[in-house]
C-alpha cells in the first residue's frame, strides 16, 4: 500500500510547497516537517532494497493524484488536512500495530516516525486554529466539498486490488489505512472543520 500512498503525497507536498509559497491560507498549514514521501521512499528502500521501482499507480491512485494536481487552495487544504493531523494524532499507534502484526522492523516504519515534529498536539492545535481563523462563507463550502471528494478518493485505494509480490506468489500485505481513517479532530472541528465533520458521516 504504501507503493500507492508515494505519488499520492508526493503530488500533495510539491503541489502544496508551490501554492504555500505564495498564497497565506496554504501557508498557514503547510509545515514541511509533516511531509511523508521521503520517509516512504526511506521505508520501501529498507523493505525491498535500494533502487526498487515501485508497483505502477492503480487507477483509484492515478485519479487522487490526477485530482490533487490541479486543486486549487481550498481543495489542497482539504486534502491535507485529510491526511497530515490523522498521520500525527495516529501515527505511533498505526506503527506498532504493523510492527506486532506483521512483524515490520522499525526502520521499515518511518512513515508514522513523527519524531522531527516534537509535541504532536501542538502541531495539530495550530492545524485547527489556522482552519478555524477561515470566516469566508465560500471558502468554507470549497474546503467542505472537496473534502467529501476527499474521503471517496481515499476510500477507492482500498477497492482497487493491490498489484502482487515480485515473485508473483501472494498480494502484498495491506497497511492500516492512515490519514482519512485517522483524523480524530475531525470531530472537534469548528466552522470549515465542523462542515468536514458532517461531510465525513454522511
């Protein structure tokens, strides 16, 4: 699974590094420290080897990032807030629950390693605080609605078969879910993050 999530946050941070470098609301979420493809890279590396060439995108992988290459702001800030706060508020519990079921060496879990962050709440108490500073009534219907997007385009990596093993013997084993399935603010959202809230119990 995680040979899926590489272009999937691959194209979210570089998207997310250009419009941040020029737009605030972007600027006020993007935090490189939270970004997960080099440690995806680090992970599969350590799992097959260096110089591994990732499985092809499946279909549901290429239209999530054919669907992040063209957001605009309010769309990639829905889509990064439905991955980064649940990869942090989640992400040692997803690591050991790997580690104890399927017997993944540390260094093959870098993914949920959210060591350079420091206090986790924090990060995610600025998170929160700078999608509650957004009072444009537009903007907040934008975020919401892509983050209905959002959640179905998650949901299709986990319908999509995943490609098989090298030696062609077995599937490759499936990785908890992280980000959308993980995002417990979500339930403490106000204002954009309340119509997020709703989005996600529909």
């Amino acid at each position: 699974m995680l040979e899926q999530y590489l272009p999937i946050y691959a194209t979210l941070e570089e998207r997310m590094r250009q419009i941040a470098a020029v737009d605030p609301l972007a600027a006020s979420v993007h935090d490189p420290r939270l970004e997960r493809s080099a440690a995806i890279r680090a992970d599969l590396a350590a799992r097959f080897g260096e110089g591994h060439t990732p499985a092809p995108p499946l279909p549901a992988t290429e239209r999530y990032t054919a669907r992040l290459a063209i957001a605009d702001t309010p769309a990639l800030v829905a889509h990064h807030y439905l991955r980064y706060p649940g990869d942090l508020s989640g992400g040692q519990a997803i690591g050991a629950l790997v580690a104890r079921h399927y017997g993944v060496p540390a260094e093959q879990l870098s993914m949920w390693d959210f060591w350079a962050v420091g206090a986790p709440k924090r990060v995610e108490d600025r998170y929160r605080d700078s999608l509650d500073r957004i009072t444009d009534p537009a903007v907040q219907q934008a975020v919401i609605a892509e983050a209905v997007h959002g959640f179905a385009l998650a949901a299709d990596l986990f319908e999509d078969p995943l490609p098989l093993t090298r030696t062609g013997d077995a599937p490759r084993p499936r990785l908890p879910r992280c980000g959308t399935a993980g995002a417990s603010g979500t339930g403490r959202m106000r204002g954009a993050r309340t119509g997020i809230r709703s989005a996600r119990g529909r």
